[in-house]
C-alpha cells in the first residue's frame, strides 16, 4: 500500500471514528475548514458546513462509547494531491455511502467535499 493511501485510509478511519462518537475534535483534524457536506437521508437534501457537520455528530451521536462499525472504502481514485473515497459506513442503525473529495495540502490530507446517501 503507497503511503498516500496509508494516510487517507488514516485520515477516513479518524472521520468514521469522529462522526460515530460525536467528537469535533476527531472531525476538525482531517476536515478542511472549508468542507462542505451534502446529500440525502430518506430522499431530504441535507446541506452542512465543517463547524455543522461537527456540532450535528456531537448533539447527535449514536452511541459514544459503542465499538466504531465496520467500515470499508469501496473504491480509491488518488491523481496527484487530489483523491476520491467512497465509502460504505454506518452512523447508528443507517448504512451510508459517502463519496469523499479530499485535497493534500502542507502533506497532509483532508477531506473537502462529502457527498452522501442513505442506504435504508
């Protein structure tokens, strides 16, 4: 595995981690401050800033202290500094895709964009 997979792998295991334990500060290490997140849960269009993403996850979190559920990233396309994930996870009992634009910048990647759809 290249390191810059290892580091994105890195950077979605902290997201994943981040948004089903609610902790912002997880969330504000790999979003980029202008991250932007949109999609559908149960065919309503959602749109959220990074600081609202955070403050959702952290009034909204599932479970804090359940074990993280599994999560897989289905597909990597990485061209150069910029690189695509999609991602199948879950946030309580809702199975997402999440399709995550992410950007290396100072060496360090971070996720710009999240695209989302609700599975159930």
């Amino acid at each position: 595995m290249s390191e810059d997979k290892r580091q994105i792998h890195s950077v979605v295991d902290t997201y994943v981690t981040g948004f089903n334990r609610g902790q912002k500060e997880l969330l504000q290490q790999v979003l980029h401050p202008r991250f932007v997140s949109s999609g559908f849960v149960h065919d309503e269009l959602q749109w959220d800033s990074a600081a609202e993403f955070a403050s959702f996850c952290a009034d909204a979190a599932p479970d804090p202290d359940a074990p993280i559920p599994e999560w897989k990233i289905e597909t990597l396309c990485i061209s150069g500094k910029t690189a695509v994930a999609v991602v199948r996870d879950t946030w309580g009992s809702r199975q997402f895709r999440d399709s995550l634009t992410l950007l290396k910048d100072g060496g360090r990647w971070q996720i710009v964009f999240k695209a989302f759809h609700n599975l159930d």
